[in-house]
C-alpha cells in the first residue's frame, strides 16, 4: 500500500537535468524512501537511441548508478531501487 515514484530519463539529454533529477533522488534516498523508489530509462523516440545520438535504453545504467555511487549511495540501495522495488511492484 501507499505511493510509489519513479525516477527516470537519466541521460535524456545534456544539460542540468540529468542532476536536478540526480539530486532529488538522493535526497529522497537519504530521507529514507529507499521502499518506494524505482528508477528506469524511457526511450520513445528514434532520435533518444544510440543509434542516433541518444544515450539508448543505458542512460541509468551508464550515468546514474555510476553517480549514485560517487555520492556514496550503497549498493544494497540501488539493488533495491533497480531490481528488488520493481519485482515487489509488478507482482500481483
């Protein structure tokens, strides 16, 4: 029971973003909210591939769990966020 949030578009594009978006999950991670937080890419257009210049579906995986752990953020945490969170919200 309760909310959940998702944060995603890591990589989406250059600029402050990627550390805005950076920055409110680790204040939320460090505010305890570990539980309730999943993180995720959304590619829904061609040029957000590889392919075309875009950071592809590895935005996360490239850029913000490399800086979740710069920021001192556990690996236990980001299992949680990246792996054991989802699985717990998609079963039904």
């Amino acid at each position: 029971h309760g909310v959940n949030i998702c944060v995603d578009l890591f990589g989406e594009q250059p600029g402050p973003w990627n550390s805005v978006r950076l920055a409110g999950l680790i204040t939320l991670l460090n505010e305890g909210y570990e539980n309730r937080i999943v993180i995720g890419n959304d590619v829904y257009q061609k040029a957000m591939t590889r392919a075309y210049g875009g950071f592809g579906y590895c935005g996360m995986i490239d850029y913000a769990i490399p800086q979740l752990k710069e920021y001192g953020i556990s690996q236990a945490t980001i299992d949680k966020i990246t792996v054991n969170n989802p699985i717990r919200m998609l079963q039904f």
